[in-house]
C-alpha cells in the first residue's frame, strides 16, 4: 500500500487562515455599494415626470411610495435631465 501523509496541524491552521483572509479580502464593502450614492430620482405621476437629484436609492424608493407615484425609477450618480437643450 502507498502511504498517505496526513496533513499536520500547521498546515491545517494554515489553509484555515488562507481561506479566512480570502474571504475578507473578496468580499465587498457595503460603503461601496451602488445604491449608497446619490443619483437622479424619477417619479412619474398625473401625466407628469418629476425628478429630485441628490437621492439614495433607498431615499427615491421611500419619496415616490410617499408621493404615490404610479411608476418610479433611480439612475445611479447621474444629475436629473431637463429632457431638453438649452435650460
């Protein structure tokens, strides 16, 4: 029979801590987040479409529920549009 070596306990502790720092070093910030930044916050509502700069896409979502928007969206680090040239 061949002989199987068996893993010591340095090396167990080792792979243990390899596989720790991956994990925090993989794994992503919360501060890094897409919808932590500020952006354009579009509410469409009585035929009319309103934008506030300056929202989270957490704070949009709660602005339009409170606004009863009938349909609403968040476009992430952009300015609002004036939907036209020249102001």
């Amino acid at each position: 029979m061949g002989s199987m070596r068996t893993p010591t306990r340095s090396r167990l502790i080792r792979l243990g801590l390899a596989t720790l720092l991956a994990g925090v070093v993989a794994a992503p910030s919360r501060a890094a987040d897409p919808v932590d930044w500020p952006g354009a916050c579009y509410c469409r509502g009585g035929g009319t479409l309103r934008c506030t700069a300056g929202l989270t896409h957490d704070a949009c979502r709660r602005k339009c529920d409170g606004e009863l928007c009938d349909e609403w969206f968040w476009k992430e680090r952009l300015p609002c549009w004036n939907w036209g040239y020249g102001g």
